[in-house]
C-alpha cells in the first residue's frame, strides 16, 4: 500500500500569499482536497493523509512529524506563489538527496504541466523545511502566482483547480504504478442462463452464415440456441 502524505501549505493564522481576493491557504487546500479524493475515488493500492482537511493552523514542524512518523512513502506540499511572476515551478531540497527523489520530480512536473495551461518556469530546489526535515522524498509545488491577475483567475476557477490536482495524481500515478480502480460493469450473461431456447431454420436464410450470426446472436444474449435445416 503506498502512503501518500498530501500538505495543502499554510492555514488557519497563517493565509500564505494574498492577492486578487485569493488566500493562498484556501486554494492550496481546495488543491490537496481534490488530490486525495481523486486518489481515493479511483485508485487502489493507495493510501493517504493530510497534513489539516479544514481552515487549520499547522506548524511546519508539525507537518514534517506527521508524515515522518506515519511512515509515507512521498511528502507533497501544495503552494501558490507569489512576488508578480508566471506559471508552475516545483521544488526539491537543494541539500543531498535519493536518486529517487531527482526523477520523481521530473515525473510530477512534466505529469502537472501536461494538464495546466501555465508558464513552465522549470524544476528547482531550495532549503524548505518540509523539503530537508521529510525522511522520505518530498516536493513542493508552486501553482501560479497569486498576485498576478491572469494566474489568479485560473485559481478562481474550479475546473482549472482540478486540471491542476489531476497533474499531481496523474504523476503520483505514474511514479508508484497506482492501478485505477475497476468500475463496476454489468456481466455478461452465460450462454443458456436465459432458459429461452431458438431453434434457427437455415432454410429461412439465404445463407448459413446469416442463420449462424443469429445463432451467435442469441447466445451472446443469454439463450440457447441452434441450427436446424
Ligand atoms: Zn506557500
């Protein structure tokens, strides 16, 4: 079971980056929301946790704790930025890191930027607390910025919030080969469990080949079903 820990960043005192009417801890979270429902509405072998579900103040500590002591497998954090750029970046630590760590990245930043209509400004790394203080591999993703008009109006939208969670599960997909769940289908039903029998005149058709059709028909649908002349 792989155990993804989703941090949606800042919350409750804390708002993160304001602009454009937008709080960066709300659309951090409408973000994480949507990952973990996504990952638990229709994948398997997956399991998650969240760093706050509501309007929560959590400290970084705290964070790092949680998903170190659950033992996940990855540590996303969801951010917006800010400072009057465009576009998705992501991060890393920029201290010694796993292989792993490097070429997950590259997986959830190519998986994101496939599905955002956004500026790529490109991997990086940086000494962030949820980056060093994780004991697993770990990212950080910048959605947009805040307080650039055209990024925060695709914030606003919903549609584009899920164009955005669906890139972070697309690459979580891709990194821990997450299967989708079967939907449910109707199964078909056996050959004679509908206790209806034909018996097809090939004479009637002018050709054996179309009283066959019929017959392969028939028993498709459940009947029983044969040739006679
Ligand atoms: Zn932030």
């Amino acid at each position: 079971m792989t155990k993804i820990f989703i941090d949606p960043g800042h919350g409750g005192n804390d708002p993160g980056a304001v602009g454009n009417g937008i709080l960066e801890k709300n659309a951090t979270l409408q973000i994480a929301k949507r990952i973990n429902e996504i990952l638990k509405n229709e994948y398997s072998g997956v399991t998650t946790r969240m760093s706050r579900t509501g309007d929560n103040t959590v400290s970084l500590v705290q964070r790092t704790n949680m998903a170190n002591n659950w033992g996940a497998d990855y540590f996303l954090s969801v951010h917006i930025n800010s400072g009057g750029g465009t576009g998705f970046e992501s991060y890393i630590f920029n201290g010694g890191v796993r292989a792993e760590t490097v070429l997950r990245q590259k997986v959830m930043h190519d998986a994101v930027m496939k599905q955002i209509d956004m500026r790529n400004r490109g991997m990086k790394r940086a000494n962030f607390h949820v980056l060093r203080e994780s004991k697993m591999p770990a990212i950080l993703t910048e959605n947009g910025f805040i307080d650039t008009a055209s990024d925060a109006k695709k914030l606003a939208d919903k549609a584009y919030i899920e164009k955005i969670a669906r890139g972070h599960v697309n690459g979580l997909a891709n990194i821990f080969g997450l299967k989708k769940k079967q939907t449910p289908t109707k199964p078909s039903p056996k050959p004679g469990s509908n206790n209806k029998l034909y018996k097809v005149q090939a004479g009637a058709f002018s050709s054996r080949d179309n009283a066959e059709k019929l017959v392969e028909e028939l028993k498709k649908k459940g009947f029983s079903a044969f040739i006679t002349k």
